[in-house]
C-alpha cells in the first residue's frame, strides 16, 4: 500500500501496478489530462507537475517529469498538477501571467511551463531572476512561442508574487504529510509485479539481499525508459528514495560524502563550492527536472561509458562505498567499471555513498563536449587533477579521466605518465597528447567518429593547461604584489 496527496486529497492505493507511471496514472486513472506526454523520455517538460515532501517543519516543492516518475515514488508526498492550480474559479496567478503575456499558443506544453513556473514562484519567491528562470524552463520546451513571452510571464509572476491558496493551506498540508509519513517498510504489487519501499538503509540491504534480481529505482530518469521506450516489464523494483541514509550530503575537513540516492540537484552546492567546474557541468547535465531526479549513485549505477559524474569523479580521486547485506567495501571508483555495462557489483550489493577528497593542493579542471549546449548526451567528457610543484612548476602528480573514450569511463594513464615528473610547459603537453592516442580506440557513432574524439581529447588537455598556466601566472603576480 501507498498513501500520497494529490493536491489536499488523500489517495491510498493497495494493488496497481508499480510499472505504472504518474503521467498514465493521472490521465488514466484520475482523468486529469491536463498534464501531457510529449515524448516519454524526460526531454520536453509537457509532462511536468511539482512534488512536495515534507523536510523539517517545511514542504520543499520540486518539478519532476510525470513520463518518467513511477508512482512507487508518491508514497508520503504531495502531487501538484495544472488542474489544482485553479482555485474558486480563479485563475493561478502563473496561469493568469501566461494568459495576459500571450506565453501559449498550441498549449499542448503550456501545462509543463506553468508547472515550472509554479514551483519557481514557490522556491523563490523576489525579484525577477532572469538566470533562475531560464534554468527553471530549460526542461521545457516550445515549438510557437519562441520563450520571450513565456519570460515576460514568469517576470509578471515575480513583481506581482501574492500568496495562494497553496499558501494558505500549508499548516494543514503538513499535518496531512506528518500524518501519512512512512514508518515502515511498504509495498506496491499488481499481479506478479512488486515495488518495495524500505525505509533505511538497514531494510534496504536485506530487502536486496533478499531480492538479488531486483532493479534498484531511484530517480529512474534511466530505468524508466525501459518502461516508456522499450516496452518492457519490471517484475520486482526497490525504491531507495525513501531511505534517508542515502540522501545525506555532508562535508568534512577532507572529503565530501555524498549519499547513492541524493538527487543531482542536493549535490550541487557541496560539489560546486568545492569543484566549480563539477558546478558548471552539473547546470548542463540534464534540465531541471531530471536533476531533481536523477542520483549521483544512479549515474554511476549504470555504468554507461558517456555519464557525465564518473570521469570527473574518477579524476578527483573519488571512492565508493558498497553495501551487501550489513557488509560494506570501499573501492576506488575507476575500479568499479570492468567493462561495457560491467561493474564490481556483485548480486544483492549497492552503492551506498560516494566519497570525494577535497581539492586541497590539487587544480581541477572538467569539460564536456556536446552537440548542444545544454541536456544532450556527451560525445566526449574529460577531466583533468594535476598537482604540481610550487616552486619547479613540474609535475608531482595527475589523474586524467575520460567518458566517452571507451567501454568504461576510464584515465589516460599513459597520458599521466608522459607527465608526471615533467616540467609543466608546452614540451610536456605535446609528449602527453602523443601518449593520449595509445591510451584509447574511440568508437565511430551518430555523436562522433574516432579522430574527432582523439583530436578533442588532446585539445582539451591543452585547453587545460592553458587555463592553469594563466592561473598559475596571475596566482604567482598576486603573490608578488
């Protein structure tokens, strides 16, 4: 059984089947339609509606892609969708601002924008943000309008921000949350299809155990689309977004330590402060939305050689922390890819949490290379650690990761060898890309054929080694100064 809101209305469902998405169970089984599928993937928003989920004393309000959320993933939250919005025949202040600035014409995404300018208005509720804005609707996207208006409403909804019925309805809202809190291990089943819900990381290891043959949900922004795309069954899923273990992101003196289920969007500000490259690629992994959803472990997870968190991961050095059962290992997370979809992860086992050592004495660099700018897949990733010697400028130490590359995200260890030792100048970078090309075969595909990947990654170590070398040169004036 699962108990969630839908708006103020309790909905407690005992048997349907947990392959079911939101979007299907609010057309089918709520009929309300107004939350649309536009591709079943996750890339155009026409199916966004909000979750709120009690943290603390508050309801923090998120957009999520109904296409791509399974209803296992409602359990103890509140659903918010166009229909709700709408109150005593009054429009919603968002929906009113897209009506007077003309932001729909088709309409068929106009629900996916009001609900991300709803949860917008929510999360920051000041002045008009022309940035924040933009990556709330990056998830959206138009084919009439051209966005100008779609703006201009979300400008109207800041200098005009009034509470709502929302508002209004809160200090209920969150006795009805408290009330249907979790508090013990649930169960979602129709047929011979199950969904099991634990609560802690204690129950989720022997619910695995148990279930060796079980697929591990989290987002789902990657496992939904068996369901959405090809058509296939999941017979038994464990849904780890309610063990709260595996939410938690805590800083230490010496590492950062990242729970296997925080969503992308809760490790963006440990990661960004830390590693402002991670930060920036973060902004261009996927819309909002998918972040929202989308997990560090997941990303790992699935081990696909063109994951934009694992070459960068493994360039800082980073370590997993893998749990079977009340038995956990640490390994180093290049060790954890063998092969094409093939990982160290043995039956029953997860990935608990990922630690990450600061920066310390170490620079940092990370790039992505893309046909678009934004939420497109990466035809090459790379990311570059290297230490080096204050006073002779050599090189002491470097870790140089790719995706895309290979198999596996995988470091360019003959490359690292080239410099290791090495005065850090252009002689050096010219060995290391020579070495580059006897670390990697790329493969030909529709993102990009092998000389192109090569030639990138050689190039994207000399964008880096020009970039430090500015920064080391005006490091060195200010010290002078």
């Amino acid at each position: 059984m699962i108990q969630f809101l839908l708006n103020q209305t309790l909905r407690t469902e005992h048997t349907l089947d947990p392959n079911m998405t939101v979007l299907n169970y609010l057309r089918e089984h709520c009929r309300k339609t107004g939350t649309k599928e536009g591709c079943a993937s996750g890339d155009c928003g026409a199916c966004t509606v909000v979750v709120g989920e009690l943290i603390g004393d508050d309801i923090r309000y998120r957009t999520l892609n109904s296409c791509l959320t399974f209803v296992s993933a409602l359990h103890g939250k509140q659903l918010i969708t166009v229909e709700d919005l709408k109150h005593n025949d009054q429009l919603h202040p968002v929906q009113a601002a897209m009506a007077d600035c003309h932001g729909s014409q088709c309409g068929f995404c106009t629900p996916g924008f009001v609900m991300s300018l709803f949860a917008l208005d929510k999360n920051h509720p000041a002045a008009y943000d022309k940035a924040a804005t933009q990556e709330a609707l990056a998830g959206n996207l138009c084919r009439c309008t051209g966005y100008r208006p779609i703006l201009a409403a979300a400008e109207q909804v800041a200098d005009q921000h009034r509470s709502d019925h929302f508002d209004a309805a809160k200090s209920s809202t969150i006795e009805q949350l408290r009330a249907i809190a979790p508090t013990e291990t649930a169960e979602l089943t129709s047929g011979d299809k199950r969904c099991l819900i634990p609560l802690t990381v204690t129950e989720l290891a022997g619910v695995y155990e148990a279930h060796p043959d079980a697929r591990l949900l989290a987002g789902g922004t990657d496992l939904a689309l068996e369901v959405t795309q090809f058509h296939r069954e999941l017979p038994t899923t464990i849904y780890v977004g309610n063990v709260r273990e595996l939410q938690t992101v805590e800083t230490y003196e010496d590492r950062i330590e990242l729970g296997a289920g925080a969503p992308l969007t809760d490790c963006y500000d440990a990661l960004a402060t830390e590693f402002p490259d991670f930060g920036e690629l973060l902004h261009r992994f996927a819309s909002l939305q998918i972040r929202n959803q989308g997990t560090l472990g997941g990303n790992i997870g699935n081990a696909s050689p063109i994951g934009d968190s694992p070459p960068l991961l493994i360039a800082l050095g980073a370590r997993i922390v893998l749990r079977k059962g009340d038995r956990q290992r640490t390994l180093p997370l290049e060790d954890f890819f063998l092969d094409y979809k093939k990982t160290e992860q043995q039956p029953g086992e997860f990935i608990e949490k990922v630690i990450v050592p600061r920066l310390g004495d170490w620079q940092f660099r990370a790039y992505k290379i893309s046909k678009r700018l934004d939420d497109d897949i990466s035809a090459v990733c790379a990311a570059l650690s290297i230490r080096l010697d204050d006073e002779t400028q050599t090189v002491t130490d470097v870790r140089f990761a790719f995706g895309g590359m290979a198999a596996i995200p995988k470091r360019a260890k003959t490359c690292e060898q080239a410099m290791v030792g090495q005065p850090w100048n252009e002689a050096t970078i010219d060995l290391a890309c020579v070495a580059l090309a006897n670390d990697f075969t790329p493969l030909t595909d529709f993102r990009a054929n092998r000389d192109y990947r090569l030639t990138t990654a050689q190039n994207l170590l000399r964008k880096a080694f020009l970039e430090l070398q500015s920064s080391t040169i005006e490091t060195r004036v200010t010290a002078y100064v």
